[in-house]
C-alpha cells in the first residue's frame, strides 16, 4: 500500500507523527527533552511544553493562546524585540527558520532559541512557527571549562619559560664568568624545563584528539610486562629504592595489540603518581582479565600505601583538571589516561587497595587488528 506524505497534526496538545504502514504514533510534547513552543498561522501559542515552561518560567497556562511575543517576549542581546526584529509572518518569503542564537527573556534569563518556519508551500505563508529553546548551563560549563584550561595552560608554561628565559639571557650576558659546572647546571635546569613545556603542548593536543574523536591507535603486539618492567627501572635509576615497587605477573597472558607509545604514556602516568603522592609500596600486577563475552584481555593494577583518594572524590578522579588535596601539576594526566584506555576499548576504575591507598586498574583488550580477525 503506497503510503502519502502527511504534515504532523496537533490534536490536544499531543504532536502525531505518521509512522509508514503502522499508521500513527502519539509523541508528547513533555517528553521532549528541549523546550518545544508552537504558534499557528496567527502567531497564537498552540503548544508550550513542560521544558519550555522549565526553561522561561512561564507557566504554559500562561502562554497557550496569547500571541507569540507576549507568551515568550524575547530580546537579543542590544535589547531588541526579537519577534518585532525577525518579523517571521511578515518578513520574507523565502526564509526557513532562524538558526540558534541567544537571546534574552524578561528578567535577563538567558535562552538558546532556533525558529523553523513550516509553509503551505515554498515561498507559501507560514502555517505555524516551531521554536526550540534550551538553557544556556552546558555552553556556560563548556566556556568556564576551556578558560580554565587556558588559565591553567598560561599559569604552567610561565615558570619553565621564565626560566628559560632568565638562564638563557644570564649566560649569553656573562659566559665567562661562570664555571663549567655552573653553565652545565643552568643548561640542566633550561633542557628540564624545555621538557616540561613540551609534555604540556603534548598533552593539549591529547586533550584535542581525545575531544573530538580522533586519537589514533596504532596497534602493534606489545609485551606490557616488561614495559612495566622499563618504568620501574627508569624510576630506580633516578633515585627510588627498589623496595618501592612490587611488581607481579600472572601467566598466561593473552597476545596484546596496542600502541606501544600510548601504553607507556598510561604506564608512565600512573606509577609518577604512584610513587609521588602515594606511600609505601607501590604495587603492579599485571594478569588475565576475566573473560567477558568471550573477550580475552589484560588488566593492569597499579596500587600503592598511601592516604588514598576520599570516596567523594573518586568520581572525579578522570575529569579535567582533578587535583587531589596534596597534588601538583595541570590535573590533566588522568583525563588522558582515560582517553587512551578507552581509544584501545579498554576501561579504567578507581579505588581503594588492600594497602589503604589509590588502587587504579585498567582493561585491554586483546584488540588485534581486523585482518588477523
């Protein structure tokens, strides 16, 4: 049975949308999770749902009825009427809606406002206007969340370039004054520091590629046991007791593709912070993980003695700029490690360990690539 085109129909404040051979289909304006505000062909207000009446205030007895720019009398941002502005009943024929901008209810709420203008016909008068609003508390969170990350980007690069800058400029300046042991001490402290502002550009541009989807994987087969193995002697080289760490590794360990890179990036990061804020022995196992729909994979389990993490934090632990009531740095190493882990289909909890302090274990799967599938 050939089935028409049919304009959706307004019966008693319900939308019915066709829905092929099934015939149709109730969808409650409530249920909506955006304001939904509908005026007919004469500007009236024919539907006000439960968020719009959320969003403005507005009771929606208040408004179904009135005329459009009473029941939601917007301004933009110079004070303007926005309806008297747009003029959409009487403007061009041609228009289709208004993207979303922000304007402004009485009172000076703040509300993310788009218009699609439904026509008879194309270029035909309009048979209603549909108006979706939303609240303005998640862009807000975002620009508070990226001023934050340019504050703490700004406040992270001054010191080390500041010395840089100092260290340089004193020994182009006076050369020959100091002694060899001088001049290599200060070009320890510049070359450190220069470290120290390359692994923040090189995590800003994690925090992108994490953001908007495009970290790339590289798998490769990797024996994460002996890249723990690496981390621990690279911390005993500087200077750690090797009664520090206890390492245990569980056999059969599944064959594990991965980003070698990557892993050691995660790896790195959780035993710096380990040995840093934790106490005691820090504690790696590296085992099996149980089978889970008939995925093999390896879990790694990095504990340590210390205070731990306070149970209302631990919600927080992955977020941006974390910091716990002791730790130092940009508080983006751990959001980090959650993207990668996650980027491998892995996951990464955590919690308490046997020893009283921070116990963070995270997933592989055995992720091989498609074509040895």
């Amino acid at each position: 049975m050939a089935v028409g085109t049919s304009r959706p129909m307004e019966t008693h404040g319900t939308l019915l949308c066709p829905v092929g051979d099934a015939g149709m289909t109730g969808v409650d304006p409530d249920d909506l999770p955006d304001g939904l505000v509908i005026a007919d062909e004469g500007g009236r207000v024919v539907c006000f749902n439960a968020a719009a009446a959320r969003i403005t205030a507005v009771a929606p007895g208040d408004a179904m009825g009135r005329p459009l720019e009473r029941a939601l009398p917007l301004e933009d941002l110079k004070g303007q009427r926005w309806w008297a502005l747009t003029d959409p009943y009487g403007g061009l024929a041609t228009r289709v809606g208004q993207p979303e901008r922000n304007l402004l209810l009485p009172g000076g709420r703040e509300v993310l406002v788009s218009v699609r203008y439904v026509r008879e016909f194309p270029t035909g008068p309009i048979r209603r206007l549909v108006i979706s609003l939303r609240g303005t508390e998640a862009r807000r969170r975002n620009e508070r969340s990226h001023a934050e990350l340019i504050a703490t980007v700004a406040h992270e690069l001054r010191s080390p370039l500041t010395s840089v800058k100092g260290f340089t400029a004193t020994l182009l300046a006076k050369w020959e004054r100091f002694t060899d042991d001088q001049k290599r001490l200060m070009l320890e402290t510049v070359d450190a520091d220069a470290n120290r502002v390359t692994r923040l550009i090189a995590e800003l541009l994690d925090i992108s590629r994490i953001d908007s989807g495009r970290l790339e994987v590289r798998r490769q087969p990797i024996d994460i046991a002996a890249a723990v193995g690496r981390h621990v002697h690279a911390h005993m080289a500087t200077g750690q007791s090797p009664d520090r760490f206890f390492v245990r590794v569980r056999r059969e360990l599944p064959a594990l593709w991965a980003d070698p890179d990557k892993i050691d990036q995660v790896l790195g990061n959780l035993l710096e912070n380990a040995v840093r804020h934790g106490a005691g022995t820090v504690t790696i196992e590296v085992a099996p993980a149980a089978a889970k729909d008939d995925e093999r994979g390896t879990a790694v389990t990095v504990s340590d003695e210390g205070p731990g993490i306070p149970e209302e934090s631990m919600g927080r632990v992955f977020t941006r700029f974390w910091r716990g009531s002791k730790r130092g740095g940009t508080g983006l190493g751990l959001y980090i490690v959650k993207g990668i882990v996650e980027a491998h289909g892995g996951a990464i909890t955590v919690g308490r360990g046997p020893g009283g302090g921070a116990e963070f274990r995270f997933i592989l799967p055995v992720g091989a690539p498609a074509y040895l599938a």
